[in-house]
C-alpha cells in the first residue's frame, strides 16, 4: 500500500469485529459504523481492494472497513482477545470530540475500558508491518448515487 493508515484505525477495525458489524460474503463485506448511522463496502478481486469509508476514498489509505475484512480474511495477525476489549466503543462521536485526533480519541477509549495502552500499541504496530508486507492495492468504492 502506498499510504500507511493510522495506528489507531487498527483498533476501529478491532471494535467493528468485537461488535459484529461486518457482513463478509465471496467478494464483498458490509461493514456499519460504530454509531450505526453508516455503512461501508469493501470489495475485493485477488489483491485489488475497495471501500466507500471516507479514509479509503478520500485519504487513500486503508480505513478500518478495510483493515477489519483484512483481518477476517487472515491476511493480518488478528489478535481476538485483544479485539474483543475493543467492543462497544462510539469511535463516531470520540473521533468528533477529539476533533480528529485519532491519538487522543484511542487514549480515551482504552482508558475507559481498561485496554493497557502499551499492549495495544505493540500489537496495532504489528498488524501495521504486516500490511506494508501485503501485495495489496487500494482504490475508491463506488458509493450509492454516485456515477
């Protein structure tokens, strides 16, 4: 991948699997959003991936849409017991409140629920090395509406 995403976009991606909010079928996945008001596709062909999540469409790098189906997938190390701490956490409205730092809004959950910073950090950046090692491409979904 060209562009190297967030640290903190792993732990989204941990809380959408802890919480069950991704569909996966053959070639596609449905991933809602913490605060349910959204939904994500993410497509794939081979090594080809596409997602309508803001991240991957206008950032362009892989957001946690996409990092979550690359962990189902097992193209990345998913650590389960750490994900599940993840469960329940309104990235929505903390990412809102940390007016989009990621690093804060991450601080704020893990002392909330108790995740050992340190732990999480060391896992995130693991996940981080193997996606740089992945021979994945990256490009904008088609979003409903749109051409």
């Amino acid at each position: 991948m060209k562009k190297r995403p967030p640290l903190e976009k792993i732990y989204e991606a941990y809380s959408a699997i802890a919480d069950d909010r991704v569909s996966m079928g053959e070639h596609e996945a449905a991933v809602r959003s913490s605060d349910g008001g959204g939904e994500y596709r993410v497509t794939w062909t081979g090594d080809a991936y596409a997602s309508t999540d803001n991240a991957t469409y206008w950032q362009g790098y892989a957001g946690y849409p996409v990092l979550a189906v690359l962990l189902l997938q097992g193209h990345l190390p998913l650590d389960r017991t750490l994900a599940g701490r993840f469960a329940g956490i309104r990235w929505h409205e903390l990412n809102a409140r940390h007016k989009r730092d990621y690093a804060a809004a991450a601080r704020e959950a893990m002392e909330q629920n108790g995740i050992p910073a340190e732990e999480a950090d060391t896992e995130a950046r693991r996940v981080l090395a193997a996606l740089e090692s992945l021979p994945v491409t990256l490009g904008r979904g088609r979003r409903p509406g749109k051409g």
